[in-house]
C-alpha cells in the first residue's frame, strides 16, 4: 500500500476551506454532527432523494469518528448472550442481522474507488486472555448457527503461533469482519454524502432547536435552518439542543498509539495480519504502514491530552510482547465515546420527526451504519425496523457520579481481567511443570527398573490429575503479576 496510514491529506484533515452556514435555508432533513454517525445518516438519506443539511460544530470527524481504529465486527457493544437474556433469542437474532448490515453498509463504501488508500482488510481475531475452551464452543455454535456468522474457533496453539505471547489462550477468528484506515473512513463517508448532494456545514454549533412544528427550526449563530426532520447525532457534546440526552451518555475517552517502524522482527512476533482484540475489552491492536504496530488501550472518564498515554501504551506493549522490547511511540490519538448505560446504542424516534443516533460506543463502526440505514429509511420507506431498539430506553447515565463510577468500574474490570489472566497463566505453568515432574519420576524409575505400578508414597499415580496448586500459593504470584500489570496499564 503506498499511502500510509497516518497521511490523512490536508483536505482530509479538514485544512480545507470549510463551509459554514451563513444563510438561512430549507431541508428535508437537517442532521446535526457530522462524524459517522451524522454522515451515514446524511450518506443514505441523500441517496434516497431527501435534500439534506449537516450541520457540525467543529470539523468532520473531529472526535472519535476521525480518531479511531477502523476494525469493523458484527455485533454492539452489550455482549450477545446478554442481548439474548434481555430481549429473546429472536429480536436479538433480528438486531444481530442489522448489526451485519451495518457492516456491510460500510464494507459496500469503503471501496478503494470510493475512498482511495482506505485499505481494507478482512479477519479479525479476538483472543480469550484466560483458558475458557469450553465456553468457545457453544459460543461458536451459536454464531454459526443461529446468527448466520462465520466464525473459527482457534486452539491455544494456533494462537501462539500467530501471537508470540503467552498472554492469550483461544480465539475466535472471524473471516468476515475487516479493517479500514479508520481515520481517513470519516472523511470518505463525507465526500460520498457530498456527492450523493447532501450539504455539510462546518464551524457551525446549533445552539437550539425547536421541533414542536411539522417545520421544526434549527438555530445556529449565524444562520438558522427549517427541516421536517431532525437527527440529533451529537453524541456526548449535543450540548444545548436537547442537554437531557447528552447526559444519559457516559463519555470514556480512548486513547491509541502508533510505534515507530519496527522492521521485520514485528512480523516474527506478531503474525495475524488483522486487528486482534482481547475478550475483556482492555487490548486491541494490529500492524499498520508494514512494519508499525498500532495499539488501543487505555481509557478514562476524563478528557486527557492523549500524549500523555504513550507510557502507559508503550509499557502496555512491552508486558504482553516482552521481545518487542521497549518500542517508541511516534503518534497518539483518541476521543471520546457515549456509552450507554445498557451498553445498546441509541437509534429511533423521540418524537414526531425527532431522531437520535447516538451512544455506539467502542463499536460505532457498524452500529453507525446501521443507524444511517434504518433512520434514513424510516423517513424515506416507512422502514420500522428502528422500532427494535425500544427496549433500549433513555436512561440517565449519572452525571458526575456516574462518570466516577464509570471510571472505577473500568479499572476494577481491567484489574479483573489482569488478575484472570494471570491466574490462568499460572495454572497453565502450574501444569507444565506437573507434567515435567512426573516425566522425570517415570524416567527415574525405569532407569531403577523399578515400574510405575508402586510408586513411592507421596508420589501421585501418573494417570492422576495434575495438582491444583493449593490456594493461598497459586494466589500470590498471580497477584503478583497482576498487580505489576495493573502498574502498567493505567
Ligand atoms: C481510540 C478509538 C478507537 C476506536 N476504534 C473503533 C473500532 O475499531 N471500531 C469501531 O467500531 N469503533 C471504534 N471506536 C468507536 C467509534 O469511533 C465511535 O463509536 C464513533 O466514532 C461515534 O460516532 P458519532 O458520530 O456518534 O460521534 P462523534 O464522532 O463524536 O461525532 C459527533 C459530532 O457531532 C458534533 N456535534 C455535537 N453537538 C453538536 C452541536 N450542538 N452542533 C453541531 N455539531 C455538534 C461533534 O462536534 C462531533 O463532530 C473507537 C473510538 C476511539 C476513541
């Protein structure tokens, strides 16, 4: 690939002229934000003939939608056995279809022709950080079989060939999923939208809207708007237009690095061309511009330079790829998600010609999308499908507490995570050098002559299970470990 992943052009980077609305005007439908939510939105509504008015406060793709990743997978962000409990095996089929159309929605746009050096890739791998074999399978079947989603188990071998840690176990590899320049992804969604006619405004903040009207009225500083339709796709920085919804999002920022090249030796170690995510949510990372690494991991519910990060990311790297060794970090970036507090986006109608398309979280790629398509149909076809995410409610997301609490829980499932992960490493080890010891023994007693029929006393048979390492001894080395991860990855 020739362009790099990093070189988003001046115009991309929105060094170009931008337009801001100076003039009142008339729309079908005036969408407010322009990341991917705002876009996708604008994009599909455009193309079914609506005329279309964006209205951004800053510049395309200024938070997360121009600061992310790219990996694009099926599914939200709330895990699809909880979906199930919440909502039924076959809504949360029907969601999980959307989920996939959202993706494809984006697959379909991010075609080279479209958005030239956009690099699509397809695989994504997620990796289990503790031995849970046995959950795999009855997670793959359900994928595969009930929600039509190709997935491959992989064994702990097949992992550690790919990734030359001890750090992972099983993973899931899902042929399907793909990865993109997420960066330069929000600025082609923009050029398309324009192209399919619909108009972007930039450095330009709606201060307040009134939707009471069949013809509800936008306002901006200098220009104001008349739409039949309204979508509040702000996420956590609507601000004035409708403040309540703002506060039913937990804003968490996200924060990535990318290494300088590492030549070659980052392909012996990390083999899978694709992003690789853990299961707990804490790593994700994959190879950019042939020999970088790119790396997602820490987060907070404050707004932090992300500069600040590049320690805790290059250290981040160094525990789970110890021969990487030290790796310098030439770039950060981040932004700030909405999370919901039942971990569903927000998409559908509040109120006659007033939508939401917020709250997607760490997975905006494909539930964006998703938005874009069913709340552009909704207006334009009739399509109700929106309808599916009413038990999704609007629930406050705590204000200040929440953000506290929101910070704390974070932490605690990452402590977790560290503490499970180390614990299953230590199992594994624990097992390994049963094994070793009762080879040595067998060894020793043919070389006696002695057979294993009578094995001394104290001495386990050796068809015996291995030893569970009693308590108190497994706990504190893993503790150990963990608490020095937990050093690292705040
Ligand atoms: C580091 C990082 C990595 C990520 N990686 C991935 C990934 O690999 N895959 C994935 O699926 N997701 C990923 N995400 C999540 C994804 O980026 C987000 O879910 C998505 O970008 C949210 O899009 P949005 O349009 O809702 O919000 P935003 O990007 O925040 O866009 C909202 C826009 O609305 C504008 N706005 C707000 N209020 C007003 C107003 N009153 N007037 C005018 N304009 C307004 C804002 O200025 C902003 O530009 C990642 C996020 C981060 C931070």
């Amino acid at each position: 690939m020739s362009e790099t992943f990093t070189s988003v052009s001046q115009e991309e980077a929105g060094f170009r002229q931008r337009a801001r609305l100076s003039f009142d005007l008339d729309a079908d439908i005036c969408v407010i934000g322009a990341g991917l939510a705002g876009l996708s939105i604008a994009l599909e509504a455009a193309r079914l003939g609506a005329s279309v008015a964006v209205l951004e406060g800053r510049h395309i793709g200024w938070n997360a939608s121009g600061n992310q990743f790219g990996t694009v997978m099926p599914g939200f962000a709330l895990p699809l056995t909880d979906l199930i409990e919440r909502i039924g095996f076959e809504d949360a089929g029907e969601l999980w279809s959307l989920s996939k159309e959202g993706a494809e929605f984006v697959r379909a746009n991010a075609t080279e022709e479209n958005m030239p050096g956009i690099g699509l890739t397809d695989g994504v791998l997620e990796i289990s950080n503790v031995d849970a074999g046995d959950r795999l399978i009855s997670r793959l079947q359900m994928l595969n079989e009930d929600f039509d989603t190709e997935a491959e188990g992989w064994q702990v071998d097949r992992v550690r060939e790919s990734l030359k840690t001890d750090r992972y176990f099983h993973g899931v590899y899902y042929p399907k999923a793909f990865q993109v320049d997420g960066r330069k992804y929000v600025h082609g969604l923009a050029a398309l939208a324009r192209r399919a006619g619909a108009r972007i405004f930039e450095d330009t903040p709606v201060v307040s809207i009134d939707h009471s009207g069949i013809r509800k009225r936008i306002v901006t500083p200098s220009a104001r708007l008349r739409a039949s339709q309204i979508v509040l796709a702000g996420n956590i920085h609507l601000g004035a237009p409708l403040r309540r919804l703002s506060e039913t999002l937990l804003p968490v920022w996200r924060y990535a690095g990318i290494t300088a090249p590492l030549g070659e030796r980052l392909h012996e170690i990390i083999g899978f061309k694709g992003s690789v995510m853990d299961s707990d949510g804490v790593d994700h990372f994959r190879i950019v511009d042939g020999d970088r690494l790119m790396w997602e991991s820490p987060e907070t519910t404050w707004a932090a330079q992300p500069r600040r990060f590049a320690g805790s990311v290059r250290r981040r790297i160094r525990s789970i790829f110890p021969e990487l060794g030290d790796v310098e970090i030439s770039e950060m970036f981040g932004g700030v998600t909405g999370q919901t507090v039942h971990g569903m986006p927000q998409i559908g109608q509040l109120r006659k010609g007033l939508w939401v398309a917020s709250g997607f979280g760490r997975q905006g790629m494909n539930t964006s999308a998703m938005a874009g398509q069913l709340i552009a149909r909704s207006i334009l076809q009739g399509d109700e499908r929106w309808k599916l995410f009413s038990p999704f409610e609007l629930v406050w997301a705590g204000g200040i507490t929440g953000r506290v609490a929101g910070q704390l829980v974070g932490m605690w499932g990452r402590a977790s995570s560290a503490a499970a992960g180390s614990l299953a490493r230590y199992r594994e080890r624990a097992r390994v050098k049963d094994r070793e010891r009762e080879a040595r023994l067998a060894e020793a007693n043919r070389a006696a002559g002695t057979g294993p029929r009578h094995p001394p006393a104290g001495i386990r048979p050796r068809m015996a299970p291995p030893a569970q390492p009693a308590a108190a001894e497994e706990a504190e080395p893993a503790a150990q470990e963990a608490s020095r991860e937990q050093g690292v990855s705040q």
